[in-house]
C-alpha cells in the first residue's frame, strides 16, 4: 500500500480462536497507522482491556464464550451512557452473517466476514481513520477539573460498620466500580459516601490529586512507580500497602509524561 503519514490508530483485537486472532494480527501489519496494543480471547478480558487502555478500535469476533461480542458492546454502550465517556469503534469479524443487522443496530462500525479479504480489511481501516479523525474534529476541548470552592482535608470512609475521618494527605487513591466508591488510604480501606469519581475530585485539591482513569482518582504524592505498560501506555504502583497498580488512559499518558519528564 503508499507509503503515507498517519495518525497511530490503537487498537485491540477479540477472538476466541488464536490462530485467526493471529491471522489478522498479521494481516494488519500492512497497515501502519494501526497499532495493536493488547489481544483478548474472550467478552470479559475485552471489557477489562476497553476500559483500562480506550483504544480507538476494536476488531471482535461475534460469538465467544461467556459474553459475546455483541454482548459487550450492548454492556460498553450501557456504562457510557452514564460516563459519558466515548467508545471506541468496532469492526465485527466473524464466520457468520446471520449478525450483521443487530450489529449494526448496536452501531458497529463494519462487519468482516472470516476468512478475511485484504481489500475489505482496507475498507474497514479507512472507514475507522475517516471516523476517528472526524470525532477528534468535533470533540469538545478538555477542561481542567473545576477549582473546588472548598477544598475538603478530611473524608468519611466507612469501615468495618464504622465511620473514620481520613486526612486527604493520606488517601493514596480512590476508585469507583458498580457505583460504589473505594477510598485507599495508607492505613486504611473503605467506602465514601460520594456518589461520582467527579463529585469526589471537585472537593479535594486540583494540584494533587488527579484523574488518570475514567474509574481512578490518585494522589500524585503517593505514586511509587511508573511502569511501562501494553505499547506507549503505562500504569502506577501506588504507595499503598497492595502496592496497587492503577492503570492510566491514554488521554492522560501525555499529561505523565509532561509531568515526569518520560
């Protein structure tokens, strides 16, 4: 294909059968702007991969074990409706046409029959580029979290049927799942009655703590490590007794590495 500059395009690739995510790994090799960044062989290593590394695409068989690939983005689609946060796009790749309309009804970008031809894999590329540049176009610029009009330097967690008050300065981060908030102190675990990651951030210093992750919220004078992590992108080993490792989005791996000199 021409040789041509253009943007990296990331991406995760779904398939139950290892030799046709293989096939296709090698496939789109011809194709430059795609970097693969993680594989899955299943629904649910997918969702956990979306969600912790937000690649601008994904190639997923329909029918998988456990959740199938239409299943995960009906569940994807679900969570962003309360996030906010955007999908990536999604080529189906599968041996069955019986799917593509519900597919399609579900917004899939483009729907590959196995085995896959080079031209409709190019289409499928190009058809991704097209609609990744244009939603870059009309995103609307990132805005700096608000400056809270009280910064809080004390948290109720909740503990064991108790309730502690936590100075900010120790919490070394905080994440959400199922709508429940978890505040990880250094000497201490449990739930905050925030209902939101946001609502959480908004009452506590800007300058020191920061949203690396739709779900995480840290402290950036409790991280312990930077690792590399997956291409381009990394995690942090906090300083908190797990030693927990909070992955870090893409959007803010480029605030990191302003941030650390990387």
């Amino acid at each position: 294909m021409p040789n041509r500059t253009v943007a990296t395009i990331t991406a995760i690739l779904v398939d139950d059968e290892k030799l046709a995510s293989d096939e296709l790994a090698y496939q789109l090799r011809d194709f430059p702007e795609i970097e693969i960044a993680a594989t899955a062989t299943n629904g649910l290593e997918a969702l956990k991969l979306i969600e912790d590394l937000e690649p601008d695409l994904v190639f997923m068989d329909v029918q998988m074990p456990g959740l199938d690939g239409l299943g995960v983005i009906r569940r994807l689609r679900e969570s962003s409706r309360e996030s906010g946060v955007p999908l990536p796009h999604f080529v189906m790749v599968t041996a069955y046409d019986q799917y593509a309309v519900e597919a399609f009804r579900w917004e899939a970008l483009d729907y590959l029959l196995k085995p896959l031809e080079k031209d409709r894999l190019a289409m499928a590329v190009e058809r991704a580029r097209r609609g990744i540049t244009e939603r870059a176009k009309t995103a609307p610029p990132e805005l700096p979290p608000p400056k809270p009009t009280l910064q809080r330097t004390k948290l109720l967690v909740k503990s064991n049927q108790r309730n502690f008050i936590v100075d900010a300065r120790e919490v070394v981060y905080a994440t959400i799942e199922d709508g429940l908030i978890t505040v990880v102190a250094t000497n201490l675990e449990g739930q905050s009655n925030y209902r939101t990651i946001e609502e959480l951030q908004s009452n506590l210093d800007p300058e020191t703590f920061w949203r690396v992750h739709r779900s995480y919220l840290v402290n950036i004078h409790r991280i312990r490590e930077v690792v590399p992590w997956f291409k381009s992108s990394f995690q942090l080993r906090m300083d908190d007794k797990k030693q927990s490792e909070i992955p870090v989005s893409r959007v803010q791996t480029k605030r990191l590495r302003a941030l650390l000199k990387l």
